[in-house]
C-alpha cells in the first residue's frame, strides 16, 4: 500500500471532493440523461413484471381477432370489406356497445365491383358483365352503413415520414374544453398521417389514432392520448387515441377536458409542467406532462380475445360481446403490429389500447407525481451527507450497514408504493449514487490513513533531500561513508540583520517566522531542481548537479536566486498583512545570496553512527565568501565567475574583482538583474555600456572618466544599484586623493569573511 502515500488527501480534500461528486450526483439527475431513464425504466419494468397488473375479465371490454382460424374461414387477408360489414352487423346483432377498428382501411376495397369492371378488357364482349357490376352495391359503401349503425371508431396512424399519397385530415368528432396552460405546448406533433376512407369516417361515431410509441429502447410504456397535426385553419389541431375514443363513445360524451399546469388546483410554483389529467365522462385520468397514460402491464391474455370465426357462428355466446366495448385487430404473424412491452416480448398493438382502456375502465393507474423527482433529489442529497459524514469519521462499518439499510429501504419503500398506490418512485440512482459517493469517501479516507501513516514512517526523513530518500529507497547499497567529484553551483542564503530582526520576538514567533521564510524559499530551490544540503540558522545551503544530474546547473541556480527574489516580496506582503491584522510588530526580511560553480566533494559525509550527504570543498568556501559579500556591495545577489560563464546571455552586471579572505587568487564577481528578456532591453544594454566604461577607467585610474561614466550609470541603472554607485564615487574620491600605489591591480582585498 505504499503507493497510496502519493495521494495527498488532506482532511479538507477528504471532506470536499466526495461533497462535489454529491453535488455532480445531484445535477446529473436534474439534467436527467438517457442512461438514467434507462436505470429507472430498468427498475419500474422489473416491479411491473413482479407484481402484473391482474387482469380482470369482468372488465366490458374485448379484442376480436383476426386469427388463423378467421383466415381459414374467410379466406386471404384483405378481406373484402362487406364481411367485414357483416362482422360488425354482427357485433351489433349480438349487443356489442362500441367497435373499435384497429384496421385502418385507407385504399378503396379492390373488390369493388366497379374496380373489378375498371380491370376488364376494353372488349365488348364485357359490356353487358360492366353494366350489371354498376348496378351492384359498393363495398366500402356497405361497410360504412354497416358502421353508421352502430357506435364505430375507425383509426389514423401518425408517422414521421412522408406516406406519399393526399394529406386529407382525418375527422374530429369530439370538441375539446382546456383549463390551464395550452395543452399545445405538450402533446407531441406529427406531420404525416394516413387515414380512413372518407366514406367510412363520415359514417363513425369516432376517428382515433393508433399510435403508441416506444422509448427509446424500443419499448412501450405509455400510450399518449391525444396528438397534434399540421392544420393551420384549427388553434387545437388534437386528435385522440383509440382508447380514448373507445372510452367517450362508451359514454356517450362529446367532450374532452383536459387540465394542464397553470389550471386551479395544480401546484407547478408558475412552471409550465405540462398536462396533469383528462377527463373524460366520469373517467378522470392522470397523465404525464405530454398527456400519456402509462402502461401498467398485465401482459397478454388470452381471455381477452374471441375469434372473428366463431363470432359468426350460431351458437357464439352473446356474452362475450354484449354491453363491451370490442378491439378488432389482428394476432396473425405477419398482420399484426408487435411491440414490446415491460412483460412481453412483443405484443399487438390492439392489445395495448385494450390494456390502455381497461386501466381507465378499472382506475388503475400507474403515474409519477411532481413531487417524485424532488423526493429522490432530497433522498440522495440526505443519504449522502449523511454517508459523507460517516465517512470522515471513519465509521466504515457503521455507514456500510446504513448505506445497505439505505438501499434495501429505498428499494423496499417504492415497490411497497408500486404495489399500492402506483407510484412510481427511483430507488436505484438515489441509493446507488450515495453508495458509490460513500465508497469515494471511505477509499479517500482510506489513503489519507495510509499517508499518515507513511508520513509518521517518513518523519526523519525531513533531514535528507527528497531526492536522496528516493535514490536511497531504490539503491540502499548507496547508504554509506563515500564521495565522489563532481561539478556543482553552489548557493548560500542568508537574512541580513537576523539579530536585530529577532530582537523583541520571543522564541515561539521567531520560529513562525524563520518557518515561514524557509518554507516557501526551500520549494522554490526544489522546484528550480535544486537540493538542499542543510538549514544553518536562517541560512540555506543548496547546490545543483546532485545526487542527479541538472543541465546547466549554473543558469538554474540563477533562476532560482530570481524566483527567490520575487518569493520574498511575496513573504514581506504577508507579514505586512499579518501586522496590519494583529497589531504585532511589522517584520521586512532582506536576504543576501552567493552562487559559485566549481569541483566539489559530494557524498554521505560523517561517521559510521551518522552522517549527511553534503559538499565539500574550495567552491563550497568561495560560495559562502561570495554570499558574505553581498551587502558590502550592497545588492542580494553575488554571482562567481564560473557560475557567470554559464549564462552569458543573461542580464549580469560585473561589480568587481576580489580577492577574498584566505584566497590568493582575485575572483570576478557579478550580480544578477534579470534573464535573457531583460539583457536584450534596450536600457540594460545601455547600462551594461556605461558601467563597463566605469569599471575599465576605474582600473585604469582614469578617475574623471570613471566618475563620468558612473554618472551615466546611476541615471541608467535601477534604485536597486544606488547604493552601489555611491560605494564607487566614494572609492574614486579616496583614490584621488590618496592615489593607489604603482602595483596596484585594480583587485578589491576582502579583509574579513564578510568582506
């Protein structure tokens, strides 16, 4: 479990992040994707065929069927449409209520006696059989007296593509009463349409819409009762299903009212939330927001059906008929129109508008309250905070068993709700999601502990450089007394004015203090690849090229010095703020640092008891001189030679040759204002101009042209090398008046360490 160290999940990311998936949860359920319709029709489905709607064969309401045994008798499908007159006389014989076509009779009956004479040959010979056939009855003409005489409903079918035959509206037969906001705006529209003869819709009681379309995976879960099309000439171009036709004829109304949000007695907060109920008669039937019924399956019984053969036998019950309404469709594979449902497979289309009629006959609905997707919305956002909480408390077991009483309680309480009061309630992606956020948060939990525990392991490790524990970690032969040469950069940095800063700061607050200058200082050493050898008080010593090679290690020691430059105005900021904040006394940090580059000795430095990995050398020496330096030049920056040559493009200034205390040998020392950018400004170049102008007379002891040039440097540089350029007039005034001797070098002797 080691990796787990390398997540850094602190108690706030612990607490926040498992928060912000709640609250993605929570807005993925309000935009409410496809795959989560999926999960809850997954779920509405399976209660569906758990606990059937149970078929009641009391119901008035029956499906005659064009089966096998109708084509043996009647032959061929199409019939011709006077036996199909004679079924409906018939069903009018025999006491049926209403006949609801689920056939829609579209093209003129190609028996036709007239179509038969149309196709006889232009002979003739065929005269006298045309002449009898005009005088015969017309088909389609039969079988619209044969629906004028009793309550008939011929269907349309809606389609989305262009049927490429005359768009004629089917008729209305019913008008419409509104209470609310335009059922318009919800009930779905069509543009293409086939209907019935004209000959048969005049002659029907009803024209109704055989549509029912599935969900997106194919299924058939709701039935809309009314649709919209194309007629410019009519404000309420609706037209109703089958079914709802087949329940206003029973009736005997003319009427249907339909009650959306906006009406009296519907709360949607002044949304437009859509159709509520219809009603119909004494039939009020809840809706969804589109005017749909939803399917509470029962799945497919035989029971329902009667064969149009035996109808037309003698000793056929009247029973079965009387007082119902009756369904004519087809269950013949290859007439009928399948369609899968939540239980079946597949399923005729009439029988869906049966299932549909009897719902309503019955008051058996299944419907989804407004309030449901805000229960849900609460539940997961109760459950996961709750879950959330255990979490960081570390209570895993305890929020297992209450995600799993979660769960199975949602679970248990919305199929109790199915069962008795048809609602239809999401358990899944509630419960589901708390569950998997509990799990994020107790995985989270899980690898703060393993950090903690690898911190608590790692605690000593603080001494060394990160760096050196990984190499260490991968090569533990490395761990022993050894060194080796290599080329390094060096720095050394240190606060100017420690003592007099620490004066009034008692020990605690001194600490806060150097913590919090070291801190930030050691990460932008580390981010610039730097490793950092050892704190001495409120020194760092760092160096580059080691344990792992940094190329060029001289320009990055560079760029760190800038970026620690600009960290301490960082740092000075927030003790501005915390003194403006506190009242405690205002504390300004200034820093001096030395860079130099050179051979050094690195390696695991001390005893066999306990050593360091550290460097050793002149240039480890000549790099704390340089830093030393700094504020007898007055600048934070002291840059050696060797370090200089390795950014020849950046912006350096040269500020003298010094001999240093214990070296022979002068070193030409530099300071730093910038990276390649600013040496190629149009004001550095012109100070570099002028000040190497300065330092050249000066070593010549060109004194008037030294003090020449260093006017037009002063002007030139920025306030930063003011003091500089007053270090030099004051040299060049003591010069001339006391001229340096004949052998004199132009070299600076730094009597002490500090200069």
């Amino acid at each position: 479990m080691k990796w787990f160290a390398g997540f850094k999940f602190g108690r706030f990311e612990g607490f926040a992040i498992p928060l912000l998936l709640l609250v993605a949860a929570l807005a993925l359920r309000v935009h409410d994707p496809l795959p989560l319709q999926q999960l809850r029709n997954i779920v509405f489905d399976s209660y569906q065929r758990i606990d059937p709607r149970p078929y009641d064969p009391t119901l008035p309401i029956r499906i005659g069927d064009i089966d096998e045994k109708s084509l043996n008798r009647f032959g061929q499908w199409p019939w011709s449409r006077a036996q199909m007159a004679q079924i409906i006389d018939r069903l009018r014989e025999l006491g049926a209520a209403v006949v609801a076509l689920d056939i829609i009779f579209a093209e003129p009956d190609r028996t036709a006696p007239k179509a038969v004479a149309d196709n006889l040959p232009a002979d003739p010979s065929f005269d006298a059989a045309r002449r009898i056939m005009a005088t015969l009855p017309d088909p389609d003409r039969i079988l619209a007296d044969a629906i004028a005489k009793i309550p008939t409903i011929v269907p349309f079918a809606a389609l989305n593509t262009d049927p490429q035959r005359p768009q004629i509206l089917p008729m209305r037969k019913a008008g419409y009463a509104f209470a609310g906001d335009n059922p318009g705006e919800f009930i779905h529209s069509w543009r293409y349409w086939v209907s019935s003869l004209p000959v048969l819709e005049e002659a029907a009681i009803g024209v109704g819409s055989v549509n029912a379309d599935p969900d997106f995976d194919g299924t058939i879960r709701q039935v809309s009762l009314f649709l919209q099309l194309p007629d410019p000439d009519n404000p309420t171009p609706f037209y109703p299903s089958l079914s709802a036709e087949a329940l206003r004829v029973a009736q005997g109304q003319n009427t249907y009212s339909v009650k959306s949000s906006g009406a009296s007695g519907v709360i949607s907060f002044g949304e437009k939330t859509g159709i509520s109920l219809v009603k119909v008669g004494q039939a009020i039937v809840p809706t969804t927001p589109t005017g749909a019924v939803l399917l509470y399956d029962s799945g497919s019984e035989r029971e329902r059906y009667f064969s149009l053969a035996d109808l037309m036998e003698p000793d056929f019950d009247p029973g079965i008929v009387a007082g119902r309404i009756i369904f004519i469709g087809s269950s013949v594979e290859g007439l009928k129109d399948y369609k899968p449902t939540p239980i079946e497979e597949s399923m005729t289309g009439v029988e869906i508008h049966t299932q549909i009629t009897e719902q309503i006959f019955s008051g058996v609905y299944l419907h989804r309250p407004d309030w449901a997707p805000g229960l849900e919305l609460v539940a997961l956002l109760v459950f996961g905070i709750i879950l959330i909480v255990l979490a960081q408390r570390r209570a895993a077991i305890l929020g297992l068993l209450i995600a799993i009483a979660a769960i199975l309680g949602s679970f248990g309480t919305s199929h109790y709700l199915f069962r008795t009061e048809g609602f239809l309630l999401d358990p899944l992606y509630p419960a589901g999601a708390a569950f998997l956020i509990f799990v994020t948060s107790t995985l989270i939990g899980f690898i703060r502990t393993e950090r903690e525990k690898a911190h608590v392991r790692g605690a000593f490790s603080r001494y060394l450089s990160p760096i050196l524990v990984d190499q260490l970690s991968k090569n533990p032969e490395k761990l022993k007394l050894g060194g080796e040469l290599r080329e390094l950069t060096v720095m050394f940095s240190d606060i100017r004015g420690f003592t007099k800063l620490s004066e009034g700061l008692d020990p605690q607050r001194l600490t806060t203090v150097i913590n919090s200058f070291l801190t930030p200082m050691t990460r932008v050493i580390q981010n610039r690849q730097g490793t950092i050898d050892k704190y001495i008080g409120d020194c760092i010593m760092a160096f580059w090229n080691a344990p792992i090679d940094v190329k060029p290690h001289g320009r990055m020691a560079i760029l760190a010095a800038y970026d620690m430059r600009e960290e301490l105005v960082r740092i000075n900021q927030r003790f501005a703020e915390e003194a403006a904040r506190t009242g405690d006394k205002l504390i300004e940090i200034r820093i001096g640092m030395g860079l130099n580059s050179g051979i050094c000795c690195v390696g695991n430095m001390g005893s066999d008891q306990r050593f360091d990995y550290s460097v050793l050398g002149d240039t480890v020496n000549t790099a704390s001189r340089l830093e030393s330096l700094s504020p007898a030049y007055f600048v934070d920056l002291v840059i050696g030679e060797e370090t200089a040559l390795a950014v020849p493009d950046f912006a350096l200034l040269e500020l003298d040759q010094v001999r240093v205390k214990g070296k022979n040998v002068p070193v030409r020392i530099f300071t730093g204002l910038g990276d390649e950018k600013v040496a190629r400004s149009n004001s550095f170049i012109g100070l570099k101009g002028v000040h190497d102008a300065m330092l050249a007379a000066y070593r010549g002891q060109a004194w008037s042209a030294a003090r020449a040039s260093l006017a037009l440097a002063r002007e030139a540089a920025p306030e930063s090398l003011a003091k500089f350029y007053d270090m030099y007039a004051e040299r060049i005034a003591e010069f001339i008046a006391t001229p340096p001797p004949a052998d004199w070098d132009g070299v600076y002797v730094a009597t002490t360490k500090g200069g």
